[in-house]
C-alpha cells in the first residue's frame, strides 16, 4: 500500500488520505468527474474538493456527490472550453 497520500492516521485505525486526478475538457459543460482514493478500500467521508484549473477560471458548481467504495464523484455544472481541471479530494475511510 502506498503511504504518500495519507495524511493521518486517526487513534480508531482509520485514515485521513487524498486522492488525485486530471481531466481535459474540450468542449463547454456539465461533467462528472472521479478520484480513486487508493489507499482506502472503502472511503467514509469526504472532508474537502479542491479545484485548480489552467488557464485559471472558475471550475464548475460541485453538485451529486457520491462515494462508492475508495471512488468519490462529483458533477461539475458550467465548466468551460479548453480547461484543464486537477481534481484533489481529502478524506477518511479505512
């Protein structure tokens, strides 16, 4: 198991990790994006989304979020043409 995206061990076992993935959007719209988190088999709660695209815009209204297994997703509303999005998610599972 790699130890790099695990951010804390909590006293009950569990871990607070992140995970992270890119996506390139040609086109204007609405996307569902995911992140594995790999360290966890089953990931609880998510903690914090963070959104950083290039060139630098806004990244989209977060909406549906869902967790299945160490997969956490999310629709992205409104993202434009041409963006670049690195999608970063924090949080605990075991």
């Amino acid at each position: 198991m790699a130890r790099e995206n695990i951010l804390a061990t909590l006293l009950d076992g569990r871990t607070v990790a992140k995970g992270v993935s890119t996506y390139v959007f040609a086109a204007a719209g609405n996307y569902a994006i995911t992140v594995t988190i790999n360290e966890h088999r089953i990931t609880e709660a998510v903690f914090r989304w963070n959104l950083c695209t290039t060139p630098l815009c806004d990244p989209g209204t977060p909406t549906c979020e869902k967790i299945t297994n160490n997969v956490v997703g999310i629709t992205l509303i409104g993202i434009g043409a041409g963006t670049t999005l690195r999608a970063e998610v924090i949080a605990s599972g075991y």
